[in-house]
C-alpha cells in the first residue's frame, strides 16, 4: 500500500493524541475500544498529493448510512481506527490512519498508518466527529480535535436524576466544587439525553451542545470536549471530571455541599472575563 510521508507539524498532533490516548487509558476512561480521538490537519498538511489514485479509497458505506458535510470534501484527519483500542495508539501509525475525504465528499483515501491495511476503516463515529469539527470551522472557533470518552464521574452524575436533565443545575454541580472548573470550562456542560451510541440524534445533539458548551456528556455513557488539538480537548472533559468527582465525593460522604456561591462564581467571570 502507498503511503506519505508526514511532515514534523503533522507528526506533532499525532504525537499529542498518543499523549491524551496514554491519559485517558491511565485514567480508567477507556476500556476496550471505548473512546475516539480525531484531529483535523488540513491546515498544516502542506501540498496534498497530486495524483490519489494510487492511495486506497472506501466509499462511505464503509463508516455509516450518513453522508459527510459537503464542505468536509478535501480535508485531511488523524483518526482512530474503528475496534481500535485506545492504548494502542501508543503507535498511532497501528491504531489510527491519516485520511483524505474526497472530492464528493462521499468516502476517503488512506494516506498513512491503519496498520498497512488498505481496508482499515476509521471510527464509525467519524462521521459525527467531523460534522462537530466542520460547525465549528463555520462558527469561526480554532478548534480542530475531537476527543470522547468515557470518564467516570461525568458518568455517574448523569445517571442522578436530579441533575441529568437540566444543563444548567448540571454544570453548577460541578462548578461550585472548584474555582479553577468554574474557570477553565467557563462555557459549561451540556447533557445529550441518552440515545442510540453511534446514532445520528446523538451525533446531531453532540454538535449542538458543543456549539454553546465546553463539554457535551453523553447520558450514561460518555463524554466529548472539542480543542485547538488533543491536549485542550482533554483539559476541558478532565477539569469538568474534577468537578463531579468532588461533587460525588460530599454525596457518598453523607452531605450535599455548600459549593462556591454564586456570587464567587461571578466574581471569578468578572475577573477573568470568562
């Protein structure tokens, strides 16, 4: 199979979903093949290959029912391979490939890694991953990775239902716990009811919340953040954690906490003009 050889700022966003993938399997957020990460590197690609024909191409039946957004034709992403573990993209060019989606938009080209294998599939989750990437792009936001996963207090907290069905009661569970939640996902967390993993309403939901929010929780069971690369889209579902973790935390201690006021909270977007 033909391949390309990648250029050292391409290399260096791979390099950052290895760092967020070793994270995210060391935190217990990743088990099997759970989880997903994918990064737009259109921009820092360079001269795209003149002639695809020699790289392997799958229509887009091979990743879904679903079309990709028809401004997505022509860009270029790292993406984890579908049944991918994600501790193993400790070698990204095994478990993810470089993809090209193509001219109509309706599948793409292996340009690297996928274990050498001109059938490797990404993510059936692709799809969505790039419509999020894509409204984003067209909402003038930097932000060019996708990360999900599965971390575990978020989890939980979205199975209480006093707080799963209400984005705001949601984020000021977690906020109140901490200033640095309140100031590092200052646009909050919104819960996607829970539907069909993989399904087209989730997709459509997820890109939704991310366009007002940090964070989007998945409803008993995951979580999405989106960044200018792997490392910031962690930060946002990490710090976010943090803040349920603490909120549980005086839960399963006997007694509800009495949190940052929101007067504090306030303060702190005053003074950070969060």
């Amino acid at each position: 199979m033909q391949t390309i050889e990648l250029n050292d700022a391409v290399k260096t966003e791979i390099a950052k979903v290895s760092e967020v993938a070793e994270y995210l399997w060391q935190r217990e957020w990743a088990e099997r093949n759970g989880g997903n990460i994918s990064v737009d590197v259109t921009d820092i690609f360079g001269e795209q290959p003149s002639d695809l024909s020699a790289f392997p191409h799958q229509n887009l039946s091979m990743v879904g029912d679903d079309a990709f957004p028809a401004d997505a034709a022509g860009h270029i992403f790292y993406v984890k391979g579908t049944g991918e573990r994600i501790r193993e993209l400790r070698d990204p060019e095994l478990a993810g490939c470089v993809l090209r989606i193509d001219d109509e938009a309706k599948g793409y080209h292996l340009l690297w890694g996928g274990r050498n294998n001109p059938n490797f599939a990404p993510t059936s989750e692709f799809i969505s991953h790039v419509e999020i990437i894509m409204s984003k792009i067209k909402a003038g936001a930097p932000d060019r990775c996708v990360v999900h996963t599965h971390p575990l207090e978020l989890i939980a907290l979205s199975h209480h239902r006093d707080y799963a069905h209400d984005d705001d009661v949601y984020t000021h569970a977690c906020w109140q716990m901490l200033p640095e939640v309140r100031a590092f996902v200052p646009r909050g967390i919104g819960v996607v009811p829970y539907c069909m993993p993989g399904s087209k309403t989730m997709a459509d939901g997820t890109r939704d919340k991310l366009l007002v929010n940090d964070v989007a929780v998945w409803e008993k069971h995951g979580a999405v953040a989106t960044g200018v690369d792997a490392l910031t889209a962690f930060d946002f579902v990490d710090v976010a954690n943090k803040g349920a973790k603490l909120f549980l935390m005086c839960l399963a201690s006997g007694y509800i906490p009495e949190g940052v006021s929101k007067q504090a909270m306030q303060e702190l977007k005053e003074t950070f003009n969060l």
